[in-house]
C-alpha cells in the first residue's frame, strides 16, 4: 500500500493531464469509445445514441476542472452539442440519460450556468419520468428491439441513472422527479440485491400488473452469477441515492454490497468480469475495478473507524493494482485503462472502453481534491 496517497495520486495526476492533452488534440472531433488495433479512439459521431457518449465530454470536464485548459471544455462542449441529436430520436432515449447528460450537461451548467445544458438535463429527466412503470414501481431500461418487446426489464446500471432525477426535483422542487428515483430504488433493493450482498444484472417483470417474473443472468456469466460491473454500479448508486435523500436504507444497502465485492476480490487484485466465472478463461474488466474505486471512496465519507477503514484501503488497491498493471501512460495509445470488459459472452474481450479511463480519472481526482462532482450535486 502506497505510504503517501495525495502525493501518489498527484503524481498520477500528473501523467494523466500530460497523456490527455495530446489525446484529446488528435481526437477532438471524435466521440470514442473503443481503440483500434493500433490504439487509437474510434468515433462513435454517427452511433451517438450510445450509452457511454457521455464519458468523454465528462473526462474534458474533469480535466478542465484540474486545469483549466479551453481544450477539454471545447471538446466536451462539442460532445454535449451532438447528443442533442439522441434528444429528438425516441429510438435512442432509453434509461441511461443520467450517464449521457450528467458528464455533459450537468457539469456544463454546474460549472457555467449554461442554460441549454439545464434544458437538455430536464428534457432528459421528463424522458426518463416517462418510462417509470406505476404497477411495477421501476423505471424500464430498453426499448423494443429484434428480440421484441421489453417493457418489462430494469436493469441495476439504473441506479447510476437516478442522481438525474433527484437534481430535476432539486432544480424545479416538482416531486415527481423524487418520487420517481425512490420508488425505483426501493425496487431494486429488494429485488436486485441478493442476501449475500451480490447484486442481479437484470430483473425481469410483468409490464401489465408489475409482479416479479425472474432475474436474468445479462452480461455477467449467467443466472444467478455475479457481474462485476453490475456490483460496482449498486455500490456506487445506493451510495448516491444516500447521498441524495439521506435515507440510511440506501447507505446500507451500499455497505452491504460493497462488503460483499471487497469479499470477493481476487488475492491478484484484478477484477474478472464475474466473480462467479469459471476459472478459464479467466476475463478480467478493469472498468469494474475504476467504478468500485470510486464507489468506496464516496462510500467511506459516510463510515467510521474499521468500516471506514476498509472502504478506503480496499479502493486503493484497487487504483493501485490497475496503475501499476493496467494503466498505459504513454502517448502510444490513446487510452488509460486496459483489459475492460463489456459482457462475459461477447466475442471480444479484454480491451480498452472510455468509462474505464472516465471512472480512473474521477477516483484520482476524489484523491488530489481535483474531482468535479457530476452526480447530480
């Protein structure tokens, strides 16, 4: 364990802002996502309906918060002009508007006032009132598509989603914004989260009288497995939800999975992308090795002594093991973080992703005192 943090984590500071300036001048006109064989960004400009379009417009913010530096904020700008085209296409507008306008627009305005961005943020939040389910008390995740009609799943990478909601109430006091997020919380605490602490990718309900229909094993292994990612999005969103209401059902109910991910991590400290997987191949995602980082480093603020304590030194782990092995500081490829993950049964694995350099950053940043707050406070 590093002796030093802060002027660990200033030093990393430091390799980061010198890699980002020059990856962010060779793709200024780009909305990554992935890296090609060369690692260099590709542009996702013409599939900006992605759910993780908002990341690079809220690293350019993280970064011009550090630094001030009119590069990231143009870029990030630009970024947030685009997905204005995801606003006027209800194909694209699903459930994931907390993770494309809260990096964007809500740092936007929280840092300039800007008043397009508080329009986007509210157009987003009415949106995603919009595809709460009254019977069931959740908020539906996808929409229709080739394998037909699914008005009935949530998904626990909404909890991630509701800090959206809970600012839209604080910026116009209407309850229905609250009234909304809590409902779909207490929803996935009791149906998303396990007795052990592990927490489901998926939950399926019936659409027409909201009763519970099964879980789904999504982009973990399968059934009943344990999708890393999905572990850090429950961490990190109860945490929010706690944060934002000060009910201590939601503290506790992060503290409870987040015991059960620091349980769980390998003695190698490298995350695999489920932690119910077999042992070969043995898959790692380091995304979900940022996310829980940044997850119990909020998490810690709302803890005492030995729980504290343990929150704290499992994050730095955590940072350190993907510093010193999966971190690229080079200006030879483009991203930071390798060996991300997006689901167990995709043919492609272990490559770079951009919310794995975005959740990096926002974790060293909780360490300098460099970090913008982009959750919806």
């Amino acid at each position: 364990m590093v002796k030093d943090e802060k002027a660990w984590a200033l030093e990393i500071a430091d390799k980061i802002i010198a890699k980002e300036e020059k990856v962010f001048e060779r793709n200024r006109n780009k909305v990554p996502y992935n890296t090609d064989e060369n690692g260099r960004f590709d542009d996702w400009s013409d599939r900006i309906g992605w759910w993780t379009n908002g990341f690079w417009g809220g690293m350019g913010w993280q970064l011009y918060n550090a630094t001030h530096k009119d590069i990231f904020a143009d870029v990030a700008r630009d970024t947030e002009d685009k997905m204005d085209e995801v606003l006027m296409n209800s194909a694209w507008m699903d459930h994931d508007s907390g993770f494309r306008w809260l990096p964007t627009s809500f740092a936007n305005y929280k840092l300039n006032g800007d008043k397009k961005s508080f329009n986007r943020l509210i157009l987003a939040a009415d949106n995603m009132c919009g595809r709460f389910n009254p019977v069931g008390n959740f908020i539906k995740a996808w929409n229709p598509d080739d394998s037909g009609n699914r008005a009935g799943i949530a998904i626990i990478d909404c909890m991630m989603n509701l800090p959206l909601l809970y600012w839209a109430y604080k910026a116009t006091d209407d309850p229905k914004y609250l009234h909304v997020a809590k409902l779909h919380a207490n929803t996935a605490m009791k149906y998303f989260i396990r007795e052990d602490g592990s927490a489901c990718h998926i939950v399926q309900f019936d659409p027409m009288d909201g009763h519970f229909i099964d879980s789904i094993g999504g982009q973990g292994y399968g059934h009943g497995s344990s999708w890393t990612r999905g572990q850090t999005w429950a961490i990190y969103g109860f945490a929010l939800s706690y944060i934002h209401t000060g009910e201590e059902q939601y503290l506790e109910t992060s503290k409870k999975v987040a015991d059960y991910f620091i349980s769980e991590i390998p003695e190698n400290g490298l995350i695999p992308v489920d932690f119910r997987q077999p042992a070969e191949p043995a898959w790692e995602d380091s995304t979900a090795a940022a996310i829980a980082a940044c997850g119990l480093l909020e998490l810690e603020k709302f803890c005492d002594g030995e729980l504290k304590e343990k929150y704290h030194n499992a994050a730095i782990r955590l940072l350190e093991t993907l510093t010193n092995e999966r971190c690229d500081f080079t200006d030879d490829k483009d991203n930071i973080v390798e060996k991300c993950t997006a689901a167990y049964h995709d043919k492609r694995h272990e490559f770079a992703i951009i919310y794995g350099d975005y959740y990096y950053i926002e974790a060293i940043w909780k360490l300098t005192g460099k970090e913008l707050f982009i959750w919806g406070k």
